[in-house]
C-alpha cells in the first residue's frame, strides 16, 4: 500500500502538477508499482518489497519534489556477494548521475561513495573497504540533507558526509530514486518527511 501523507511544508507546488505530496511513505505491499514511480527498466514488487535484477544504471524515480530540507528512509539488501546497494537524491527524476549517487559496496564490494553527478567522478567522497554488503542482511538507510552537506546513516551509524559547496537543490534537482548495476537487490519502507 503508498500512503501519502498531505499538508506538510516544503511539498512540490501547485506548479508542478501529477506530483506526490510530501511526507510521503511507500512499504510496496501491492502487486504493481502503481503511478508514484516511473523508470524504463524493470522494476517490479515482489512479496511486499521493490526488487531489480540488475538495471544497469536505470533508474525507478520517485515522482515527488524534494525541497532543499529532507529525510529520505528506507531498507535494502542485496542477493549477491558483490553488494552494490545503489540509489539516488536531488536528480532530475529522469536520467542516472543527475544528482548525488550513493553507492554501498559497489565495485565488486570494494568501494562506498557519495559522488555528485559522476560515480566515477575525482571528486567523489569514498571509503574503501572490501565486502561491507553481506549477501542477504538488510540494511536501514537514512540520507539527511540539511544546508550544504548530505548526511548518510546506515543502521543508526553515520557512514559518510558529503561536503557541498555549491550543493544540488530546486527544479532539476529535486528527486529521489533508486537504482541497480547488476546484482539481485531488494528495496522496502520508504519514508521521505520534509
């Protein structure tokens, strides 16, 4: 079941029309995706839960306008020893690298990062450490923005915080997605609150 909750600040405006209102909250207990979520590759619900197979950098954009102020929540595992826990936030609800990527254990398990416009980028904040994603343990993210920095937490401990001079805000970068290489991943319990 989606639940949207209505009448909080900072929400899209009467401007952007079709969008969800925020605070927003999505635990995926139904059979299809519904209209909230949009992407070109294959996203679907499975026993309660939002799983790819592997999209290969395709995106499933959540169609809801973040504002400047957010916390985004939700749970994720991944089926394979590679791990590669992916999602992003203040894209432009269409294409991958369009905003900040958050990237738990890719690179065959090797590398973290919050990187701004390029997972690949110089400028990327990483930590290195192999086999941070164990194969089947369910994780709980939670991403903070507040004023120029990103904060994100997994399981209650903060991980990494990302430092933004210039940080990624307002129309075409105001959206919240999750995304997939190539490994079995599973998503569960969204919850954005302005």
């Amino acid at each position: 079941m989606i639940l949207f909750l209505a009448g909080a600040a900072g929400g899209c405006s009467k401007k952007e029309a079709g969008l969800l209102p925020l605070p927003f909250q999505d635990d995926f207990e139904r059979e299809a995706l519904g209209a909230a979520w949009q992407g070109e590759a294959e996203w679907k619900i499975v026993n309660g839960e939002l799983f790819s197979a592997g999209t290969e950098n395709r995106p499933l954009w959540l169609r809801a306008a973040l504002p400047e102020r957010v916390t985004v929540e939700f749970d994720a595992r991944s089926q394979s020893p590679d791990g590669d826990i992916k999602f992003e936030i203040f894209g432009d609800g269409k294409r991958h690298a369009s905003g900040y990527i958050l990237i738990f254990g890719g690179w065959k398990n090797t590398i973290s990062c919050i990187a701004r416009l390029d997972e690949h980028g110089a400028d990327r904040l990483e930590k290195r450490e192999r086999g941070l994603v164990q194969p089947e343990k369910t994780y709980h993210m939670k991403v903070v923005a507040e004023g120029k920095e990103l904060l994100w937490y997994i399981d209650g401990q903060l991980f990494l915080r990302y430092f933004d001079a210039q940080p990624l805000r307002g129309p075409g970068h105001d959206r919240f997605a999750f995304n997939n290489w190539r490994s079995p991943l599973y998503f569960d319990n969204l919850v954005i609150n302005p």
